[in-house]
C-alpha cells in the first residue's frame, strides 16, 4: 500500500513534495513534533514530555502502527524544497476487527510554514489516499475522527470545510498554559 507522491505548489510561491512518511523520517518527525509543541498553539504536551530522544520518538511511532503497510496506517509529510519537513499528517485505523473501519486523524503543521496551505494539502491529500483505499477483501474505511482543542479556531474551520462534523465536546478536557480550563471537540466525517 503506497503513495505516489506529487510536487505542488505553496501559497508563498514555493513548491514542496507531499509523500508517505516511512520510519526513516523518524528523526526530522520528531523535530517538527518538538517545534509545533514550543509554539505552544493547538497541542496537548509540554516539551518536556515529548519521548527524550529521536529513537524513543522512532519506537513509539512503531508500535502505534504508524509505518505499517498493510492498510492500517496512512503517514504523509510535505518536504520543502531543502529537504525540510513542513509537516506532517495521518490516519491510524483501530485495530479491532470491529473498529477498523475507523481511522484517527492527527495532523501538524512547523510553525514556520503555518497559513500557506501545508495544513490543507495535508488533509485533502490524506482524505484522497483513504477513501481510494480498499484492504484485500474490499473493507475500506468509512469514518474518519479527530480531537481538536475549543479554542482552536484555524484547525476547527479547515476540518468543517473538509466535511468534519461537531459530534461531542470532552468539557474542560485541558488545562491551558494561563490555567483555563479548555474544552475539547470530537469531529467525525463518514466517507459512505
Ligand atoms: C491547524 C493547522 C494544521 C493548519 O495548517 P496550516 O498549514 O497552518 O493551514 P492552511 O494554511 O492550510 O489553512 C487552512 C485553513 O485554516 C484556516 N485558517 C488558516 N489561517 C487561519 C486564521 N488565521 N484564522 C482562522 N482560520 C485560519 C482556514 O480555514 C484555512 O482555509 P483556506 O485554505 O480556505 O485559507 C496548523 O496551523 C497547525 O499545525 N497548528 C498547530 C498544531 C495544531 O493545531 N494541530 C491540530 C491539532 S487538532
């Protein structure tokens, strides 16, 4: 199960490459991961409780699933044109059986190349690769969810535009740097 990656183009002119993440990526991941979470808009982690390292970063995304190939996991990036990761996105589906015509969406953008259009190539990339994907006996996923925090306004209008729906709100789920408590919403699209 691959992708074929494409070159497009950026708000600012640029181009970048959008493609399937692989465990090689690990390390520039866990950069981008670490930059998003000191910009500390739309996250749930302090720095310090990022895994220490790049390898304890690459083992996590391992055992989460997230490089499988057999349709389980659907990881895209977009490069910039020195090789820079701008950000990345993914599905994981649920492993059971029951479930696995679900997938969770979690997505994030380098603080840098925030506002160019990496966040909505992201998603309408991804979107693409899973509703064309079908498993070998023809199961496909149907539904597609994400977490986004309240006071998430950006993120919260690009997934409306894409088709997300509100379906439930964790009240004070978080707890903000300035000590407010702060809703989180569960946003849901069927692909049926
Ligand atoms: C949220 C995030 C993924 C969006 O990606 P992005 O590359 O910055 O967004 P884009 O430039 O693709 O803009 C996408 C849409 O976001 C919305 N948006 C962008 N800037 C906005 C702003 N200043 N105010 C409100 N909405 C805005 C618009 O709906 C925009 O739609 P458009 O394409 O019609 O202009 C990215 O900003 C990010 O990673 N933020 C930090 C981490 C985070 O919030 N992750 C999501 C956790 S659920």
């Amino acid at each position: 199960m691959h992708y074929q990656p494409s070159r497009v183009p950026l708000r600012d002119g640029r181009s970048c490459v959008i493609r399937q993440a692989t465990s090689e990526d690990a390390a520039a991941l866990y950069a981008l991961d670490r930059a998003i979470v000191r910009a500390r808009q739309g996250i749930v982690k302090h720095e310090d409780e990022l895994p220490p390292d790049a390898a304890t970063f690459a083992a996590g995304r391992e055992s989460a699933g997230l490089h499988k190939t057999d349709g389980t996991a659907f990881p895209l990036l977009v490069e910039a044109e020195d090789g820079g990761v701008l950000g990345e996105a993914s599905v994981l589906r649920i492993g059971y059986r029951m479930l696995r015509h679900v997938g969770v969406l979690g997505i994030g953008v380098h603080p840098a190349a925030q506002g160019l259009g990496v966040g909505r190539l992201l998603m309408q990339h991804l979107l693409q690769w899973v509703r064309s994907h079908r498993d070998a006996d023809g199961q496909r996923v149907l539904r597609v969810e994400l977490y986004v925090r309240a006071d998430n306004p950006r993120a919260i209008a690009l997934y409306r535009s894409l088709g997300f729906e509100h379906e439930g709100t964790r009240r004070a789920f978080l707890r903000a740097d300035d000590g407010a408590l702060v809703d989180d919403l569960l946003m849901g699209l069927l692909l049926t």
